[in-house]
C-alpha cells in the first residue's frame, strides 16, 4: 500500500508467461473507518509475447531545437525515454562544461517517460552545460549505463563522444 493506503501494488513472484490472459479480481477491501467495498472490482489484461530485456533509451533532451542559445538561468533539463525510468539526482546529472556536477533534483513524470532536472541555484550566464545520465535506470533497475550530452550549439545522444556538426556549422 501506498499513497496513503489508496495505491495497491501487486507485484509477482516471477515474470507471468506471454501471451497469457489475467483477470484481477479485488473484492472485500474496507478503508480506515471500517467501510467496505460495495462492490467487487474486476480487470482484465492479456500480457505481451514474451520479457522486455532491452534498456530504456534516451531519445531526446527537452523538446528544444540542438541550438540552446539565451536560455533562463532557472532552465529545466528534460530527458525523454523509450520505455519507462526510475531516475534520481545520482543518475541525472548536470555540469558546465570541464566543471563539477551541480546540485539539482530530480522528477519523473507520471507516464515514467521523462525525467526532470531542476537546478538548486540559477545556472551560470553564457555557460555550456553538459547532461550525464548513468547507472541502471529501467524499472526494478533494468537498464545501461547511457550518456547523453547537450550544449548550448550541438547534442550528443548515447555514448557518441566523436566530433558532430553543431548548428552554427562547425565541427566539436
């Protein structure tokens, strides 16, 4: 239970086989006055053809063109992934660029597909920052180390750390 005592997770003891039908009946549940349920609740899901070993992929740094440029020193950082995430401050990290992590938190949306970077003090003026994402990061920590760079002029997705044309059309 969580969410105060409104949320019920059932979770397994194993992967359930593929392809297969469940019906999830709950029935009997009282709150914490002693009401209980009037009527029983019953859901129905078919599982998919097998497990989904694959890492969740980072698809894409905030919604904004690679070109960064005049961004508010309170920038938020987004990262958009493949599949859903469990993310915290120690896996999302931002820095300026040849400098030190910085102090920030870190939220996940509701969906599971975004992650969130909220700097604790405003960011520095004309700074490139950089955004490293690392450590297992899949639900239940099913994941790979990932690394994704962003700056004010060019992006790199995914441990790609060779030269990229940036906007202005010079090569880093």
């Amino acid at each position: 239970m969580s969410n105060g005592n409104q949320t019920l997770a059932l979770l397994p003891n194993g992967p359930l086989p593929g392809a297969t039908t469940y019906t999830l009946t709950v029935a009997g549940l009282a709150d914490l006055s002693g009401h209980v349920m009037s009527a029983p609740v019953t859901t129905t899901f078919t599982t998919g053809p097998g497990v989904d070993f694959s890492p969740p992929a980072a698809l894409q740094v905030d919604s904004r063109p690679p070109v960064w440029t005049g961004v508010p020193t309170n920038a938020l950082m987004r990262v958009h992934f493949s599949k859903q995430v469990t993310v915290t401050a120690g896996n999302l990290l931002v820095y300026p660029t040849g400098g030190n992590f910085l102090p920030g938190s870190v939220g996940v949306s509701a969906d599971g597909l975004t992650a969130t970077w909220t700097p604790t003090s405003p960011l520095q003026v004309e700074t490139q920052y950089g955004v490293y994402l690392t450590g297992d990061h899949g639900p239940g920590g099913a994941g790979a180390e990932r690394r994704v760079r962003e700056r004010d002029d060019c992006v790199f997705y995914d441990g790609h750390d060779g030269p990229a044309e940036c906007a202005d059309g010079g090569w880093r």
